[in-house]
C-alpha cells in the first residue's frame, strides 16, 4: 500500500537526512535530497528555499554547486518534530 | 455523593483538557501542524467546558445556594466540550458533520427555539457520544497501522468518555437510578486514560520558537 506523506513529514525526512545520512561534511546535494526524500525536483526546490528561509537549513556555496547542511534552529525542530509526532501517534493522527 | 463526584470529574476534566491543551499549543508552535492546532481547540474547548461546569457547581454551593445547579450553565459547558470533541473528530477527518443544505440548515437550527435547555442537553449530549465513539474507532484503527500502544490508552479514555456521556443521557430516562454516578465515574476513567500516554512524551529542551510560525 502507497503510504501518504504529509507536508510535515516531507520536511522531517528532508531535515533528518541532512542531520545524520550527510554525503560529506559540507552539506547534502540537492539530487542526494531528492533520492533520500522520494521527491521531484520543483517540490524540493521550493520547500528548501522555505526551510533555509527559516533559518532551519543553511545553504553552501561549494564549487558551483549548492549544497545544505542543518542549522541549530533545525535540530531543534527536528526534535520537537519526533516528540510531537509522537504525541500525534497517540491520538492516532498524523503531524 | 452524586455533587462530590461532579465535582471530581469537572475539575479533573478541566485539569486534564488544559495540560493535553497546553502540549498541543507548543507542539503548534514548534512545528506549525494544523494537526495540533486542531488538538489545541479541542483540548482548550473540552478544558473550558468542564471549568464552566464546575464553577456553576461551586457558585451554586457557596453563592446561590439553591441546591441545584443553573441549568443553563450546566448545558453550556456541555456544548463547549462538544466543540472539543467535534475537534477530535475532525481531525480524523469527518468531512461533513452538518447538513450543507439551506433547508436542512434552516430546519436543523429551527427546533432550537422550541425546545427547552434540558432537552439542549441532551442533543449535544448524544452529538458527544457519537464523535467520541467515531474518535475511539479511529484511534484504535490507527493502533493496528502502527502498533503505537499509547493509541490504546487514548482509544479506551475517548471510548469510556463516549459511554459516559451515553450513561449520563441514558440516566434522563432514569433520573434517580445509580446510572449517572456510574456515568461520572466512567468519565474521570475515561479522562485518566486519555491524559497516561501524554504524560509519558518527554518536553525537555522542547520551548516556543517564534520564528517557526
């Protein structure tokens, strides 16, 4: 069965993947996100430019390329991501 | 007997509504979820519903008097939980609880002014009983996808609120029987049940961020 991903959960597996699955020690591709997070290309464009706007990701500037490594603020809401999820969980819904 | 477990059940619902209210305003906060901004209402309507209740009961006991509780206020409380258990409901996404219809609005809401505030009562009492009971399948359906036990508790407490509140209205039919003590303390269970696997979710580190929203 197709599972459905909300927004929410998009997000977390984005920001998870740039906290413990990192290519290097400069950051994650954007075609590394979007085969680590099963997403097209426009949606995870868009959702980066939010996230690093937020202050959640931080972009880098390396040899042309942009590359995307989580900040403070995001491992912190990446934290309050899992717990609340579990709070959901238990009420049988979703974040 | 019956005025002392009133009393418990409204101040422990009261209690319990604000604490899962409060857990769900910062989950809101720190994650932006619609989800728990649903819970937020839910849990802050459900927590306001069982303090105008109670504070109807103490206003009797050390102001008015009487020896009976307004009724008005008594179905005020009432439909504010409602809202609350709507709430729940609506977040396992009940897509049309009223009728859309502008004759079935007008005919729906028309009956209201012929009818008394006891009768009131009990129509929200029964529109409790049957979102609860919605809320109680959905959570244990979604306890066999993912097996979370917490899912249990929250299940058996919305299951225990739902036969509560159908006690309860069943005791209009039997005003001086045991039924409606036995209704009250189904419903603190039900609330103790709901408020255990909360308990459990760790809040350190976890504070409001304003820049997330």
């Amino acid at each position: 069965m197709v599972e459905y991903r909300t927004h929410m959960k998009i997000i977390g597996d984005i920001l998870s993947t740039t906290r413990d699955d990192l290519q290097d020690e400069d950051g994650a591709t954007v075609t590394y996100l979007i085969r680590k997070a099963n997403i097209s290309h426009s949606r995870i464009s868009r959702i980066l430019k939010t996230l690093v706007s937020q202050g959640l990701l931080e972009q880098i500037d390396t040899q042309g390329s942009n590359k995307y490594r989580i900040s403070q603020s995001g491992r912190e809401f990446l934290q309050a991501y899992y717990t609340f999820t579990t709070f959901a969980d238990n009420f049988g819904l979703t974040i | 007997m019956e005025f002392l477990l009133e009393n418990i059940l409204n101040l422990v619902g009261f209690l319990v509504g604000l604490a899962i209210g409060i857990m769900s305003l910062i989950g809101f906060r720190n994650t932006g979820s619609p989800t728990l901004f649903r819970l937020t209402i839910a849990f802050f309507s459900i927590s306001v519903g069982f303090f105008v209740i109670w504070a109807g009961y103490m206003m009797e006991d050390f102001v008015i008097k009487s020896g009976n509780i307004e009724k008005w206020i008594q179905t005020l409380g009432i439909i504010v939980q409602t809202v609350g258990y709507f709430f729940i409901a609506f977040s396992h996404s009940i897509k049309s609880f009223f009728p859309k219809s502008r004759y079935f609005r007008a005919v729906g809401i028309f009956p209201l002014f012929l009818i008394s505030s006891v009768q009131i009562e009990h129509i929200f009492r029964s529109v409790s009983f049957i979102l609860l009971a919605y809320g109680a399948i959905e959570t244990i359906l979604s306890y066999f996808e993912n097996k979370n036990k917490g899912a249990i508790s929250v299940a058996v407490g919305l299951a225990l609120l739902a036969l509560g509140e159908f006690l309860g209205w069943y005791s209009f039919v039997f005003p001086e029987s045991i039924l409606y003590s036995i209704s009250m303390i189904t419903k603190i269970g039900g609330l103790i049940a709901l408020f255990i696997p909360v308990s459990k979710i760790p809040l350190t580190k976890i504070k409001f961020d304003d820049n997330l929203e």
